[in-house]
C-alpha cells in the first residue's frame, strides 16, 4: 500500500525553499517566480479545459483541445522541473523544452488557424467560458515569459528553447481561444476605438 507523504514539512517557515538537487533559496528569488508562475499558467490552463470538458462529447474541436492542452499541462510540469534545478545539479535524464516541442505548436496554430476567419480586428478577452479562461492563460504565459528573459539575463540555464516555446504558447493559447469560441458558436467582443459610456 502507498506510503502517505506529508504535505508540511516546516522546512520553509523561514522563507526559503528547496530547489532539485538540494540548494535553498529565498522564496522570492527571479528563478522561484518564474517556475511559480508557469505553474500559475498550468492551473489556468485546468480551468480552460474543465470549462471545455462539458463540450467534449458533441464537439470534436473541443476534445482536440482538451489533447492539446494535456500535452501542454505536461510541458509546462517538465519546464517546470528544468527551472527548478541549477544547471550544476541537473542530469541528463531531466525533462527539457526541445525545439519538437516549439515546432508542435507551430503546427496546431497553423492547423486552427486554416479552421478560423481572418481577423480583422482587435478582440478583448471574452466569448465562451473556455475561451475568456484561455485568453487568461495566455497574460499568465506572457508573464512567465517575462521573467524567463530576466532569468536568462541574470543567470545560467535558461535555454533558447524555452524562451522560444513560451513565446509560441502564447500565440497557441490566443489562436485556440478564438478556435474554441468559434466551435462554440460564441462571439468574441471586438475592440470598439470609439466606444461610449452606457446610457443608464
């Protein structure tokens, strides 16, 4: 029968935490940001795809996503990995971004992107639930981007890959939010340069 493990350990009651490999670190170190925030952009993408679960059975779209998006939630947990491991501590079994990964992406944007109308327009975050969920996760994967450049500026370790991948998945997440809203017969809410306040 599986062992129970713990959940606390006090270990970092005095505000560091412990990185592969054994080295401590302050919780707010760039390196601790960054995978925390990839792990922040995975959770999003769990809420996009338990939004888009309902959808699954009646809408093939939908369950393409949802593949997408597993295989994504699995990149990001290896990314994750590689962020939280110093260069000198890692292996060569460790999981990393490779240039397969940023060409798959390539390939499902070009594929939902020949299934979708020309946009012509500025569009706010919006549409089905999925959609709206989506277009978060993508802020979120901006930002882990963000802190991934700083990192590699400030520090070993941080591959063209992985910048190059989380780029990618940005575009990815904004082409399968209008991919998914479409699909869901949902409009998305163009950007108005004109637009008035209420009447009432």
């Amino acid at each position: 029968m599986p062992k129970h493990t713990r959940i606390y350990t006090r270990t970092g009651d005095d505000g560091t935490t412990g990185l592969v490999g054994g080295a401590r670190i302050k919780k707010n170190a760039l390196r601790i940001e960054t995978y925390g925030t990839v792990d922040e952009l995975s959770s999003a993408i769990g809420l996009a795809r338990a939004a888009v679960h309902p959808s699954i059975a009646g809408l093939p779209r939908a369950a393409r996503l949802d593949r997408w998006l597993g295989w994504t939630q699995d990149v990001l947990f290896n990314l994750g990995s590689e962020l939280a491991t110093l260069p000198q501590d890692r292996r060569e079994a460790t999981p990393r971004i490779q240039s397969y990964d940023v060409a798959a992406l390539e390939r499902a944007i070009d594929a939902a992107q020949r299934e979708l109308e020309p946009l012509a327009n500025f569009i706010h975050p919006s549409g089905s639930l999925p959609g709206a969920y989506l277009h978060l996760a993508r802020t979120i994967c901006r930002r882990a981007e963000r802190l991934a450049v700083t990192l590699a500026e400030q520090d070993e370790g941080v591959s063209a890959e992985t910048l190059r991948y989380l780029n990618r998945l940005s575009d990815a997440l904004f082409v399968w939010s209008r991919w998914i809203n479409a699909a869901l017969g949902v409009p998305e809410y163009r950007w108005n340069p004109s637009s008035s306040p209420p009447q009432e």
